[in-house]
C-alpha cells in the first residue's frame, strides 16, 4: 500500500495566491483556472461562493465567471450532483506516470498553498497581514478504481469531472468507505488544525516537519524515501520529528507503507481528527 502527498489547487503560476483559510478555520483550496470547466461562482464553500473568493483575493486578476478546472473534486456539497456519486481525482503526463503503480487501496492525501483570510469592512475577502503562508493538507481520498478517460466506459454522474468530459488522462475514483470504516472514501478536512499543517514553526512553506518516523536513513537497512526526495541533505534529523527540504518539481509524491508501518495509522488519525472538529 501507498500514501500519495498530492499536491493541488492555486499555486504561484495557476491562480498566483494563496488559497484562503476562513475566519472560522475552514480550508477553501481553490482549483486552478482552466479554459473549460465549471465557473468559479458556481462552486460552493459553506456560505460563500468561491467566485467571490478568487475574485477578492486575486484584486479582480480572475473574474468570478472564470471557469475552474475542479480537481481533486472532493466534497459533495460544491455543487448539484447526481446520486451515486463520488470523490474523483484526475491526472495527466509526466504526473500521471509517476502514479502508474497506485491502485485500490492506496490513499492520496491533498496539500496545497494556503493563508488565513477575514473580510474587511467593505466585506472583502483579504489575507491577514500577519499570516504565514503554509503547506496545509486539506482532502484524503482512498482508490478504488482507475479510469482511462479516452477509453473506459464512464458512468453519467462523472461526467462533470474536467478529464472524463475532456476525454485525457485517467481518473482515480474513490472508495465508498475508508477502509470498511464509517468515514467517506474520500472528502476534505472540515478545518484547520496544526496536524493538518506540513509546514515547520517558522520556516518558508516549503520546509516541512513531519513525525521522526519520516527519516529514511536511520538503519542499516535504508529504505526508500519519500519520491523526489532522495538527498539525505535535504532532511534534519532532531529528536522528536524530522524537517524536509521538499522538492520544487513533482506533484505527487508518493511513499511505499510497507517501508513505514506508522503511515497508515498517522493518516487515519488526521482524517479522524479532522471529522470531529
């Protein structure tokens, strides 16, 4: 089995800011601006609408009628759905190369660029001077298929999805339950909370700090690090955790649980965790 740190949503060259963290600790990831897809007013977080959002914190660069590529698509309540279904991912190139061994059971979990947020007096969204910029996992999602969108037979209620309507790449659809549990297959992290957050205490967002049992190096027998991270100078050892230089290039970065029998039980703790509050 597998864990997938998948990383999603706006970055510095697709959308260019920060997706926001609520007043209230809710995770927005906005996806990124895509040519076809469904408009940004017409995805839904709570009570506000991510076209306001975008366009708030973008100063007007993207209009709130911009179409969105919605991927990872993750919670149920973004927009109307059909009944059946259920959380997908989709991916493309190099990317998708790098999944080609993922398979049922394996779990992605969902990172991306974000920043706490309130709404001014005008009743604009702004980032708080103050806040951090920070890598916050904020969706999981456990496969239980994987569609070739240019050639499976793809049931109606993903149609909506941009690769199955766009016929490219493949989509990796979630599990009805997490590992015969009572929780979702797949969904996102209700809201913010310090286990959620890779980031270091003070550090640029890209250092992350993560459980000791992260370190690759520390037996005889070494095992396989995470992927794209194989530079035993880019992890720090330290007592109680290990911080990683992660790397600039790959979005998904994938780690073998076999190697690490802590993983799987640190990633249901975060999904649990994150149901409850």
């Amino acid at each position: 089995m597998k864990i997938v740190l998948s990383r999603k949503g706006f970055d510095a060259k697709n959308g260019g800011v920060p997706s926001p963290i609520l007043e209230d600790g809710t995770l927005v990831s906005l996806p990124i601006p895509s040519n076809t897809g469904i408009s940004y007013d017409q995805i839904q977080a709570k009570d506000c609408h991510f076209g306001k959002l975008v366009s708030d914190l973008t100063k007007g660069k993207i209009r709130e009628t911009a179409q969105a590529h919605l991927d990872p698509d993750l919670n149920p309540a973004s927009v109307r759905r059909e009944i059946n279904w259920r959380p997908l991912f989709g991916q493309t190139g190099a990317a998708l190369t790098h999944l080609r061994e993922i398979s049922k059971g394996d779990l992605f979990l969902f990172f991306g660029w974000f920043r706490q947020v309130k709404r001014n007096g005008d009743g604009k969204y702004g980032y708080m001077r103050s806040a951090p910029h920070l890598h916050v996992l904020f969706g999981w999602m456990q496969v239980e298929q994987v569609w070739n969108c240019e050639g499976d037979e793809i049931p109606s209620w993903a149609q909506q999805h941009p690769h199955v309507g766009g016929k490219y790449g493949s989509v990796f659809v979630a599990s009805e339950w997490l590992d015969n549990s009572e929780i979702s297959g797949g969904g996102t992290f209700r809201r913010f909370n310090e286990s959620l957050c890779l980031t270091a205490p003070d550090h640029s967002r890209s250092i992350w700090r993560l459980p000791k049992w992260f370190y690759p190096f520390n037996s005889k027998a070494e095992r396989e690090p995470l992927s794209y991270h194989k530079e035993r100078n880019n992890w720090k050892l330290n007592d109680d955790y290990v911080d990683l230089q992660t790397a600039k290039i790959g979005q998904e970065f994938i780690l073998d649980v076999s190697n690490y029998p802590e993983a799987m039980d640190w990633a249901h703790k975060l999904i649990l965790v994150s149901q409850k509050n």
